[in-house]
C-alpha cells in the first residue's frame, strides 16, 4: 500500500532535514515554478526581482510599467507568494504600489479572475503577468474591488481619466485617501 504524505508533513520533514544539514528536495510546485520562470519571456515594460536571492524563488516581485492606456508612465510593483501546492493552487499577489483602479483595493487585493476562481494548473507565471497587464490596459469596472473608482469609471469617465493621470504623475487626494505618485521605481 502507497501512503501519500499531505504538503504540511512534506514542509515539517523538510525543515527538519534542512535544520539538520541535510539537502532538501525540491518540492513539486518549486519545480513547476522554476520551469514557468525559465520560460518568462517579459515584455521590456516588465522586470521580476527576487529579494530573497535567486535561489528562493517562491516569492519573488513583478514591477510593471504600463507603456500605454490609462496607467502609462507609471511604475506598479506586485509580490509573488506561491504556495508549496502551485500549480495547483494559485500564487498570491498584492499590489504594493498605491493605485487609484477599479480592480485593485487600497490593501493591494486584486480582482482578477485567474488569481481565484478560474485559476487551473495549467496556467503560469507568464499568465498572471499578462492578465495584470490587461487590467491597466483595460480596468473593468464591472467587477470592481475600489468602487468608488469603479463608480467614478462609469458615470464621469474623463474625470476618472484625469485623477488616474495626476495620481500617477504627481499624487493626490481622491475620497480623502492620498495616492502616491507612481513614476519611476517608487511605491506606496
């Protein structure tokens, strides 16, 4: 009889091993993910970091810098979490980068549907960097995390236009929360 080990007992054995100096294994999901990595092939507005060294890849930074649409000019950084059950379970991805967007709430969650429900292990790395593209491209304010910003999409759109474009620029005030300006390197 074959005993499978859930991903928790995996982890535990795996910290043992390492804290008694032993060489770990890679587990299945770092494999995957070392694979999705090899085969990125950014476009030149995006760039992946990892903070922790190149040998910690399961959580790694993705800074985007929209070169069209709403958004252009600016510079948004988004955190990678990928959990040991990838690809069959989603990455977690924040945006640290203050933003004024439909989809995107001031705690950096975001509403995009391969992050959540629609999210199948044969999707990427490469997958979420385009559908994150796709949001600055296209904000969808019909399925909005920040609804005033959704609201103000709607029903004023060239005002909704204007304090996207200030707030990435310069900053500012809108509904009483301050947006950074997202320019260069810099998040908020």
């Amino acid at each position: 009889m074959i005993r499978l080990f859930s991903v928790r007992e995996k982890q535990k054995k795996d910290a043992a091993a390492a804290a008694n100096g032993k060489t770990v294994k890679q587990s299945a999901g770092e494999l995957r993910l070392q694979k999705d990595i090899s085969e990125l092939d950014l476009p030149k507005n995006v760039s992946i970091r990892f903070p922790n060294g190149n040998d910690k890849i399961m959580n790694f930074e993705i800074t985007l810098k929209p070169d069209e649409g709403l958004y252009k000019g600016g510079a948004f950084l988004f955190t990678f979490a990928v959990p040991t059950g990838y690809p069959h379970d989603p990455p977690k991805v924040k945006c640290v980068t203050k933003v004024y967007h439909p989809n995107i709430d001031l705690e950096g969650n975001i509403c995009l549907n391969i992050l959540r429900e629609d999210w199948k292990p044969v999707l990427s790395i490469s997958a979420i960097v385009y559908g994150l593209t796709y949001l600055f491209l296209s904000p969808n304010a019909d399925d909005p995390l920040n609804k005033e910003a959704a609201a103000m999409m709607q029903q004023s759109p060239a005002q909704f236009e204007r304090v996207v474009s200030q707030s990435v620029a310069r900053g500012c005030s809108i509904g009483g929360e301050f947006f950074p300006a997202a320019r260069g390197d810099r998040s908020g």
